[in-house]
C-alpha cells in the first residue's frame, strides 16, 4: 500500500493553510483528495483554480450539465469523488 506524508490542517501555515482554509469553507472538511496534495501547495492551488474554471467558468455548458457529467465520469470510473 502506498503511504504519502501529509500535513494536517492543524500542522499548515502560509499558502498551504490558505488553501486548507477555503477547502474547509466549500465543503466543511478538508477532502482526501485535497490532503493528499497538502505536501506540494503550489500544485493545491493550481488543480483547485482548475477545478473553479471547469465548473463556474465561462462555459456553453450550464452549471447543471457540468455536475452531471462530473458526476457520470465519477460513477463510470467507480471514483467516490
């Protein structure tokens, strides 16, 4: 099983404790998906800020047909994210 070193919300400072922060803003915890890449801030930030412009971007797309295929491609790939 692999094992990657993380840093708690609680043990964050600087750009990673702001990131965490607002992840605990959105969904009232921080996510494993989010505390996995608590070991590199920079990539946080980035996958976050692409995440923000796939789904409240402009887009031809509405915000329902976003989720719905977020949620297609999750169920399709058996991710529970």
């Amino acid at each position: 099983m692999a094992w990657i070193e993380e840093v708690t919300p609680d043990r964050a400072t600087g750009a990673l404790k702001r990131e965490l922060d607002k992840a605990i803003e959105r969904a009232g915890r921080v996510w494993n998906i989010i505390q996995v890449m608590s070991v590199n801030p920079l990539v946080l930030k980035t996958s976050m800020d692409f995440y923000a412009s796939i789904m409240f971007g402009r887009s031809p797309l509405s915000r329902f047909q976003r989720e719905l295929l977020a949620t297609v491609v999750s169920a399709e790939l058996n991710c529970r994210y």
